[in-house]
C-alpha cells in the first residue's frame, strides 16, 4: 500500500509539473505554508530573459570564461553555452591542434586562444586526434587500453592523427590571469592541470565544469575520488552532475563545481552566483543565492526581477543549506 501511494504522489507531482498555471499555485501555496518550492526545470526563455536583464540593468558585470578542450566555440561549450547571449564577457579558448585553432581564429569563435596543450607538466608532447571523432583528441592516450574497454571504441581509435605539441602547465599557460567560469575536458588531465594552478585561481573562480567522462577511460576510475577531494580542499562543491552513459558500460557523470557561496560579499557576485544557477537548470540554487544576499545585505528591489523570473513570491528554504548552512547576518 506504502508503494502504490509514492507512485500515486509521484504521478501527481509530475502532473502538476507539466501544467504551468497549475504549478504556479502550487509554488505559491507551498511557498505558504512550508516554505518550499515545488521541484521543476527552468524554460530555457528564461536563462535568455536573466541574461537580458543583466545586459540592461547590470552592464558592467563582465564574466571571463575560460574553454579548455575546445570544440566549435562557445555556442559549443555545454552549460557555458548561453554565454553567448551575454554582452560584458571575455571568452578564452585553448586549442593545441593547429588546424582547429586556425578554424576557430577566423570564425572570431573566442576573444583569445591558447595554442599550448594545457596538462600537470610542461615539455613536448604528442596529441593523438582520432578522424571520426577529433573531439576526443587526447595528450598520451593509450590506445590498447581504451579499445579494450568496449570494442565500439576501437571504431574510433583508429585512424589516428598524431600531432606533436608543447605542453604547459596549467598555471604556465594562462598566466596570472584569473576567470570566473571555467571549462575542462581534456580527457584524463584534468585533476593534473588544476593541481598545478596556486591558491589565488581558486579564490578568484566561482565555477568549474569539470567533463569527468575521460577520466574512466583515460585515467583510472579511483581519480574521480581524488578529483572531488581536492576540489572540496579549495572550498568548491558539486552543484551539478550529468549522467553520460555509454555504450552499455557504467554511468558516468560531468560535474559542475561551484565555489561555496557563503564566500559572496558583492552584489556582482549574487548575480554571477544567479547566472551558474540558471545555466545549471538549478532554480532552487538561484533562490538559495538571493536568500543569502538578502539575509547579509538586506532586501533590496534590485532583485526583484529575478524572483519574478523563479515565479517566487519569497525565497525558500533549500537543501543547499546541507551543504552550505544557514545564512547569518555580517
């Protein structure tokens, strides 16, 4: 009986989740009495509509996005993509492959591009691109280990282009500059090039979407461990994870770090916070952000469209309080 009635409950949830002027009541009532929105996803109109809000009312806020693993430019960028509707930004791409850097250069597909192999080390190198898929190109791939995971993956390990490049350092190709969203899918060199970079990148950083797929194939499978811990050792925490399964094999997942927002001190922070949350599809994080600015700085008609977006009349509770705590007053 226990079971019929959560499938009855969850029948109804998604029924209401589908009707919108429904769901709206339901928000507001729930909202009411306990505080809580009702779980759904955001339309993608309105990430479009928060972007045109910072365009017209927060024009200064300018966002430096870094795109390492680089495919077609920032329309390409998973949850990054809808930066491209944002005015104020500075784009940076990292592309070894001299054809594809040629190719993103004259399509202006990012205000800058790196053209050194971003790894843990720095020296020669050969990026090894398989033809079918060169999105896949890769720095020291093992080729018999990764066409024994699956036999589909021999179909693209072979033919191969091999293309000898200079490698770097994460903290030596980039320099002192620092970004706020970064990008990295550079198959198993990820946890790598991040333990090369100091403490003041972290600071600076307030998300990494981190394409961990690679690191099952690439690397081995007790990295992503590693990778989570040295993450949580910099003061970032999932928000986010994207299930990739392939082929039949295990579920992995791309996952987005977010640096722990109890840091916040300044209204642009609030709105960059806001700007990971609609990118993310995470509306219960962008209520949890506005909840915190209000609690530190008092409420403030600033915000106003942006609870009108989350269709909210006032800001919940979220579980992201597990993660973070209880907003305090400064």
């Amino acid at each position: 009986m226990g079971d019929l009635l959560k499938i009855c409950l969850k029948c109804l949830k998604e029924l209401i989740k589908s009707i919108s002027p429904l769901l709206y009541l339901c928000n507001k009532l729930s909202l009411k009495k306990t505080g809580w929105l009702l779980d759904y996803r955001l339309k993608p109109q309105w990430v479009h509509q928060y972007i045109q809000f910072l365009n017209n009312h927060h024009s200064s806020l300018k966002i430096h996005f870094l795109d390492i693993g680089s495919r077609d430019g920032i329309e390409d960028s998973g949850i990054f993509s809808s930066l491209q509707w944002l005015n104020n930004k500075i784009t940076y791409g990292v592309e070894p492959d001299p054809e594809e850097a040629e190719h993103l250069i004259q399509k202006h597909a990012y205000d800058k591009i790196y053209t050194d192999a971003i790894a843990g080390y720095t020296g020669e190198g050969t990026l090894y691109i398989p033809e079918s898929t060169p999105a896949f190109a890769s720095l020291g791939i093992e080729l018999e280990n990764l066409k024994s995971l699956h036999l589909s993956c021999a179909s693209f390990c072979e033919p191969m282009k091999c293309v000898p490049v200079k490698v770097k350092k994460m903290s030596e190709a980039i320099g002192s500059q620092t970004f706020d969203f970064i990008k990295l899918d550079i198959h198993g060199a990820e946890y790598d090039a991040l333990a090369s970079l100091d403490d003041s990148f972290f600071e600076k950083a307030l998300c990494f979407h981190i394409e961990t797929c690679a690191i099952h194939f690439f690397k081995s499978e007790h990295l992503m461990g590693d990778l989570l811990n040295f993450m949580h050792s910099k003061g970032f925490v999932p928000l986010y994870t994207e299930p990739l399964p392939f082929d039949g094999m295990d579920m992995w997942y791309n996952i987005t770090f977010i640096q722990n927002p109890a840091k916040m001190t300044t209204l642009d922070q609030c709105l960059k916070h806001c700007l990971i949350g609609f990118m993310a599809n995470k509306p219960h994080y962008v209520a949890y952000i506005l909840r915190i600015y209000q609690e530190k700085f008092g409420v403030t008609t600033e915000l106003d469209p942006i609870f009108k977006l989350l269709r909210s009349p006032s800001i919940p509770p979220s579980f992201y309080e597990k993660k973070f705590g209880t907003p305090k007053h400064t």
